[in-house]
C-alpha cells in the first residue's frame, strides 16, 4: 500500500506487522485560483473569512490540515464550503473557485506551472509529509519479495 505519512498523525497499522520505506518527500501546501489578473481569488492573509475546501475529518489528509489551520491560527476564519476525502475532487472544487485547499504540491505543480492555481501558503501554514510503501509481513510471496527487496534498495 502506497500512502502518505507524517509523525502528527497516526496511522492505523502496526509497524511490526506493516512495516514502510520512505519512497517520496512531498509538501501539503494552501492553492487557490487564480482571478483574471494572476493574484489569487482567495488568500490566507487579512481577517475575512476563508472559503474552505476540505477532506473528511478522519481521513490521514483531513487530519494533517486540521492541525496545519490550528497551528496557524486560522480555525475561526475558516468557512467550511465543501468536503470530500478525495483531493483531486478538492482539486477541482478549487478550480472552479469554490474556495482555498490544501493539496499535496505533487498534484498541483501543472496548475501552479500554468497559472490556473496559485500558492497561498508559506511554511507556517503548510507541513512536509512522506510518502511510504506499506508490506504485511503476514502474506510473502516471491513477487512481494522481490519487489520489497528493490524498493529497499532505492531508498
């Protein structure tokens, strides 16, 4: 199983029976749209409310952004507009202007590149997060092995 990890949140498995090798670093980064000047239509910044596109609460990235908007300050400004445990479903909301989410930087770097989203962001409001490879040591085939053994080596 492929997922994100980030020591704030903790995971469901057990890492004697599921161990994780870090394969990837990403970034959960604040995205808006861009208005018809470049700016963005919506922003982090002033004391107006924040138009929030959001995963489901018990969902791992769901849980991460809580924690981003509590450590931010931001809790009482935010304005919950939409929620879906799917980010490339928060991904589109945004692109409609529906609001502001925070998204993996992995899946917005073509709308950051093109114009269509822009960061609203800066590290106090954003969080670094892994991306691991999960195995259950209950179920060993010679495929799972193998492969187990050439990601390991890749870290």
């Amino acid at each position: 199983m492929l997922c994100y990890k980030h020591h704030t949140v903790p995971m469901i498995a057990d890492d004697t029976r599921y161990p994780s090798i870090k394969i990837a670093e990403d970034r959960i980064i604040a995205v808006s749209c861009s208005a018809v000047s470049g700016e963005p239509r919506f922003t982090l910044a002033g004391d107006g409310s924040i138009p929030l596109l959001h995963y489901s609460s018990d969902s791992f990235l769901g849980k991460m952004v809580h924690l981003i908007i509590d450590r931010s300050g931001l809790s009482d400004r935010c304005d919950f507009v939409y929620e879906n445990s799917v980010g490339e479903a928060l991904k589109a909301a945004c692109l409609e202007g529906m609001g502001v989410a925070w998204l993996p930087m992995v899946a917005v770097e073509p709308e950051l590149r093109n114009g269509q989203l822009v960061r609203v962001s800066s590290d106090g409001t954003e969080n670094p997060i892994s991306i691991h490879l999960f195995r259950s040591m209950e179920r060993s085939r010679g495929e799972v092995e193998r492969f187990w053994s050439y990601a390991s080596s890749l870290s």
